[in-house]
C-alpha cells in the first residue's frame, strides 16, 4: 500500500514518546493502541473550531494533543464530567453524534479516535459531521479492519486444531466484548464516506497481526487493572518504572514497529469534506 500523499508518513508520525504516559495511566492493551494512534496526529494541522467526536473522558486527546481542542462531544455523562475535570476541551456537550447541537459548517476540524467501530447505525453520525464541518475540513479517525478477527490468536489455534466453529464463537466473542459493530475494509469506509460528502486524502494500515496478540492477551491479564479501577477509581495502582518493567519491555517492541503494516488490523484515515461548488 502507498500512500496517497507526497509526505512519507515517518515525517509526519511525532517523535514525543507517547508510550510511557500511556502505560502508566491505562491498562496497558489499551495504552499501547493508543500511544500508537497519538504518534500519527504529531504533524496533522487541526485548525480550531476542533470537534472530538465521542471524546470519552478526555484521556486520549489531553496526551495526544498540545492544545486545549474546542469541543468534545459524548452521548456518556460519567465519563464527560471527567473529560471536564481534566480541562481537555473548552466546551463538553452530552449528545448523541447524530445529533449536534451546532449550525452548518461551524468546525474547521474533527477527529474521532477508535469510537466509529461502537456506533451501529454509522450513516446518521457520518451524514451529521459533515453538515457541521467546513467546506475542504479534515476528518480524521481511526478503526479496526477486516483483519481484526481473522487475526486473532485464540481463534487461529482453535482453528488449527479443526475447530473453527469454536473459534468463531471465539471472534464473535471477543467482538462482543470490544463492543466493536464495525470492522470494515477500506473499500466500504470509502463508500460510506462518498455518500456522506467525504473524500478519502490518506489512509494506512497499522498494528500488526503480532501487536494485536499482546491486545488481545492484554484484556485477560488486565484483570487486576480492572479491579483497581472498580475500588480505586485509577488503573495503576503505582505508576513507577520498577513497577511497569515488564509491562513497558513487552509494549516498547508494539510501539517501535513500523507505522505502516501491510496486514495491519487498524487503519486511519485522514478524510475531508468534499469542495462545495461555489468554493
């Protein structure tokens, strides 16, 4: 795959270590997708009014980003009143993405980091951004691909060992807590886009088939996170480096591959409101 742009993505990926802060403060599965993802946002131009479509509680985007981003959107109150605790964004608005509470062509941006793949009905949210979107606006996003459950290594032993109905019972579970509904090839993002008034300026495959083993292992020794979290309201009880020794040893290795995968489970996409015709 080539990209369809005249910049090497390696000038366009940030240098900053977004590991560390990552792992230390989420359950490592979830810290190492994430540090990977905030690498490529290092170069991308964000003119305000930015939008964060499902902004969550505001984790991702006060690590990712050097600027206070204008608003973040979510349809999940609890985890906005964190997101307004830690100053992320200007403005928090609790509503469905189908439905913003902003006229036409207000933002001059939008990102939407891994939430695409939890919302069942796309077109709606896809249709609504756009409408508030500038003409020519980047939309920039992130989401598991076709790979994502072939890729598995739980159901790729089962079905080695001919037990493939087991091992998509498997997939369909792992699916189920991933709380995934979407995980598309570029061909059907490209049409959903196109009927929603996008075009597609980049896109690259990312996270290896390998990367996402230790993911997918991640959510089952990640248990003691979980468990923190639920008494303690933090996922890691000593953020040190004596404490994470092995957990940075077993992602540094995840986070130093290559930006670019050929049989990448994760793609991004930088698209952009296509040109009305009296621009």
């Amino acid at each position: 795959m080539t990209l369809n742009q005249h910049t090497p993505l390696e000038a366009m990926v940030s240098s900053r270590d977004h590991l560390w802060p990552q792992i230390s403060s989420l359950p490592y599965f979830r810290g190492v997708l994430r540090a990977v993802e905030a690498r490529f946002y290092g170069n991308i131009e964000l003119p305000a009014p930015t939008l964060d479509l499902g902004c969550g509680d505001g984790h991702f985007a006060a690590l990712a980003f050097n600027r206070q981003l204008e608003v973040g959107l979510d349809p999940w109150p609890g985890p906005l009143r964190e997101a307004e605790k830690r100053g992320v964004y200007q403005k928090t608005i609790n509503t469905e993405a189908s439905s913003i509470p902003y006229p036409a062509e207000y933002f001059s941006s939008a990102v939407s980091n891994s939430v695409l793949e939890h919302i069942p009905d796309l077109e709606p949210v896809l249709t609504e951004t756009a409408r508030v979107l500038k003409s020519g606006a980047l939309f920039v996003f992130c989401v598991p691909n076709q790979r994502f459950l072939a890729t598995l290594s739980i159901g790729r032993f089962l079905d080695r060992i001919h037990l493939k109905s087991l091992g998509n019972l498997y997939r369909r579970f792992f699916n189920r807590i991933s709380r995934h509904h979407h995980c598309d090839d570029f061909s059907t993002w490209q049409q959903r886009l196109d009927s929603a008034g996008f075009e597609i300026v980049d896109w690259w495959d990312y996270f290896s088939p390998r990367s996402q083993h230790v993911l997918e292992w991640g959510h089952y020794l990640g248990l003691p996170s979980l468990l923190c979290h639920l008494i303690l309201r933090r996922w890691i009880l000593v953020p040190r480096k004596w404490n994470l020794f092995f957990t940075e040893l077993i992602t540094s290795g995840v986070y130093n591959e290559d930006s670019i995968q050929k049989e990448g489970v994760y793609t991004f996409y930088i698209a952009r409101k296509k040109l009305q015709d009296n621009d």
